[in-house]
C-alpha cells in the first residue's frame, strides 16, 4: 500500500473550515484505496492510501486543485 498524508496550514479556522468543506464532501473508500478528510483548528489533513503510484499522484493532483480553487474563492469573497 502506498500512503501520502497532506497538512494544509490554513491563515485561520474559518478558512480551514472552507477548504475542509471544499475538498472533503466525499471521503471514498473502496478495496485498495481509501481518501479520509479532516481538521484540526486551522489545518486540513488528507490521508490517501491506494496500491498504485500513478492513482496517488493523480488524486493528490485533484486534491491541490481543488485547495487552489477553494483559495482564489475565499480571496475573491474577503
């Protein structure tokens, strides 16, 4: 099993709480891959274990997409 965990240092709880809602709406499990999502004051953390390399890196590569999405929204609203 290959595992990447991900920590999102966030500017303060509420902006953790976005990204948090923005990347985490469906935790997935399924046999040989699982994504789970939580947070902790103003951090985000992302769990992701899957048995293949080019499955991880294109996940994680959703998953930044989505935190530069939530971001650039958050900025727009202040």
């Amino acid at each position: 099993m290959i595992e990447a965990k991900v920590v999102l240092k966030c500017a303060g709880e509420d902006e953790a709480e976005s990204v948090f809602e923005a990347v985490s709406p469906d935790d997935f499990e399924a046999p040989r891959f699982t994504v789970k999502t939580s947070r902790s004051r103003r951090e985000v953390i992302v769990e992701v274990r899957c048995r293949k390399l080019g499955s991880l890196i294109e996940t994680l590569d959703d998953l930044l997409s989505c935190v530069q999405i939530a971001e650039r929204t958050i900025k727009i609203l202040k």
